[in-house]
C-alpha cells in the first residue's frame, strides 16, 4: 500500500475521534488568548503521539514537532513544515440547537475553530504514524486568540518558526467556511487572500445642554453623524472600485436621554483593506476627514487609527502547490480557484509575512442550501463534522509534499 493510500484510510479511522472531539471543543468554548480547558483538551488528544511539545509562555499556545524518521539518515540541517490551527471561540451566545451546542453562556465555536483544532489533531496522528517516512519535520501551531487577540503575533514572538530547530521552510493553513464555498470544496488563490483590519475610534468632544436650545450648546452628535456618513462617500469617491476598501461603524455611543445634548459622541468602525497603498491612504485620510468635519462645527475631536492585522497574502507558487496537491488527493472538482479575495482578516497574515506559505478554504456548510446558511460569526452557524478527514488528509499530504520538496531542493 503506497503512502498516500494509508494515510487516506487512516484519516477514514479516526473520523469518528475528531467528532468526538470537535464536539467535546464545542461545548467548552473559550475566547482569547486564555485557553487552559482547550489546551488541556488537546495535549490529551496528542499525548500519546512522541510529538515535543512547548507550551505558550504568555498564552496558552502548544507548539508541537514531530521528527521525521528520514531525516535522521542524513547529515546537516533537515527542512521542517509548519501546519496551524487556530483554537479560540466568540462571544456570542449559541442558537444552533445542536445536542453539542456551547455550555458556556455568551461563548461559541461560531468561526470553526474546533474544526480547525480537531483537523490539526487529525493531521498529527496520521503523519505521527508515518513518521519514518517523513523527509523533515513538521511544527503544529495550535493558537489561541485569533479573533482579534493577535496570537499568531504572540506565538511568533515566541519562537514558534524555529521550534524544529531551524526555521520552517512553508507553512499552511485552513480555515473552515459555514455558506458560500461548495461543501467539501477547497478554494484559495495567489497573491492578497484576506483584508488587512484596522480600526478607527472617534470621541467628538463638545458641550452639553438642553435638547430644545441647540444653538447654546455644542452639539457632538450631529458632528460624529456627519463623519459617519462621509466615512461611506469617501469610499467611493477617494478610493479606486479596483482597490477596494470597507469602512463599517459597529459602535456609536452618546448622550443619556433625548432630550439632553450630550458633551460627547463615540463611534468606532472596523477599516478593510487588501493593498498597502490603500491601507496607509486610510490611515491618513480617515484621520484628516474627521478632524476636518470637528472644526467645520466647532467642536475638538481624539481621532486614533490602529493598524491590527495585516493582509494575508499568499505565495503564489504555494498557492499553485495547495491547488495541486488538493486536486491529486480528492479530484479536480473538490479544488477551485477562489476569484476575489475575502474581506475578512487573519492574524495567519502574520506568519505568512515571515516565511512563504498558504491559507486555503474548505466548504464546510449543509450539503442543501449552502449558499444561504448562515455565516461564521452567526449565533447559527453550523459546521459539517463530515468535512475533517479530509481537512486533516489535505494537512498531513501538504506536509509530506512539501518535506519532500524542499528536502530535494536542499539536498541539490
């Protein structure tokens, strides 16, 4: 039996372990970069598995490397693989119904994190049982706080890219979609794959009075609205439709009762990107246009602009290996081309920009009615336990592949 067919039916054995443990992950939700239910939950899943494990110094990171047994018969350094999945949850209180649903109140597995986590698991219990045929080392990034905690940034910080002992040579991940992807379907693409997030928050400072007397008073309310409006025209009239940008306001706070003028107004908007030209354009023009609408009305204004993740752009040549490696594994059909990047943000963004790699999506939504599910980060967002073997297979191909490549490459 060749390689690829054993660990094709290995990942057809422990189906049944990743549901169990996606599930288990499912009901015990936690968010951010504290995880120690989670982690203990994985260490347990990969105890028994010869892996060295580190754990997170600042966060409750494991960082795992499995030795290849081919690479022991060689002299001098051996390439090594990095595989991630991401293990945190969000605040969101769960509506599925699902006999598995969250016991924790206002937390879910609403992106597919327990997925991600329980592919990642797969993957380390079929490479681990062929380890002798391993020409490097694989690094299994399991990381907590992606959802806006930076973790990835947290796990770099700690060495996660030279934990083999010498810096991986690729790494790679997947991320699980609940609509819009074909179940079952991988789909990625060369070049900017996600949005850069930024953030935006505003205080528009005035002075307060009575609702029935406007004009003695200052009022932050009309300012901040105004600034929340000509944040939209400046989107489409400062920036070009083939350079696109997002600015969506999430927050907007003022005032106690109606009929009190307050002294200030809040907002905060979530800013999206997929350039650097654009970004930093953002940085600046967001900034001047709110300072600019504060003194047309007379009124200060605390404008800050954060940079958070940047965009995750993929290797192109990595890209074309994840499509190829996908298509040979599983058929032409189930890897397709994915035409517009996704405005959504990844922290994987940041090790993508250390070392080459790529990110890919696999439908994971109903087998009926995909394309209008409801989406990651919903209250009722689903995901198919069916899709994780393959998940896990197409991590544990894409490490062997990969070893295999760049062990020839260094050995030339």
């Amino acid at each position: 039996m060749s390689l690829d067919e054993a660990m094709r039916n290995d990942t057809r054995e422990i189906a049944r372990e990743l549901t169990d443990l996606r599930h288990r992950l499912h009901q015990h939700p936690e968010i951010g970069l504290d995880l120690p239910i989670t982690q203990q939950t994985v260490l347990s899943a990969i105890d028994d598995l010869g892996l060295e494990v580190t754990l997170g110094k600042s966060v409750s990171s494991i960082t795992a490397v499995l030795r290849g047994g081919r690479a022991d018969q060689r002299q001098g350094p051996v390439p090594a693989v990095l595989l991630r999945g991401d293990m945190d949850a969000l605040p969101l209180a769960e509506k599925t119904g699902l006999e598995y649903a969250s016991t924790v109140d206002g937390a879910m597995h609403a992106c597919g994190h327990d997925l991600h986590t329980a592919m990642l698991v797969g993957a380390a219990r079929v490479l681990a049982a062929h380890r002798e045929s391993l020409a490097g080392d694989v690094v299994f990034m399991f990381q907590p706080g992606e959802e806006g905690w930076d973790g990835a940034g947290a796990m770099l910080k700690e060495g996660v890219l030279d934990a083999a002992g010498t810096r991986v040579k690729s790494a790679y991940g997947i991320h699980v979609m609940a609509n819009e992807i074909k179940p079952g379907v991988f789909t990625t693409r060369p070049g900017t794959l996600m949005a850069a997030s930024d953030g935006l928050f505003v205080t528009v400072r005035g002075a307060g009075g009575h609702g029935s007397a406007p004009h003695m008073a200052k009022d932050p309310v009309t300012a901040a609205v105004a600034m929340v409006s000509a944040l939209q025209t400046l989107v489409t009239r400062r920036f070009d439709v083939f350079d696109p940008v997002v600015i969506t306001v999430g927050q907007f706070h003022a005032g106690t009762r109606r009929n009190i003028i307050p002294d200030d107004a809040m907002f905060e908007a979530t800013v999206r990107s997929f350039s650097p030209r654009a970004q930093e354009r953002l940085m600046e023009e967001t900034v001047r246009l709110c300072q600019s609408i504060a003194a047309a009305h007379g009124l200060e204004v605390d404008v800050r602009y954060e940079a958070e993740y940047p965009m995750t752009v993929n290797n192109a040549e990595h890209a074309a290996f994840v499509d190829t490696v996908a298509a040979d594994v599983f058929g032409a059909e189930r890897s397709e081309p994915l035409a517009f990047p996704v405005t959504g943000a990844e922290d994987f963004s940041r090790v993508l920009a250390e070392v080459p790699g790529c990110y890919t999506f696999l439908g994971a939504g109903p087998a009926d009615g995909y394309e209008t599910a409801p989406d990651n980060h919903s209250p009722l967002a689903t995901f198919a336990d069916s899709v994780m073997p393959d998940g896990a297979l197409l991590h544990a191909q894409l490490a062997v592949r990969a070893l295999n490549r760049d062990s020839a490459a260094m050995a030339a």
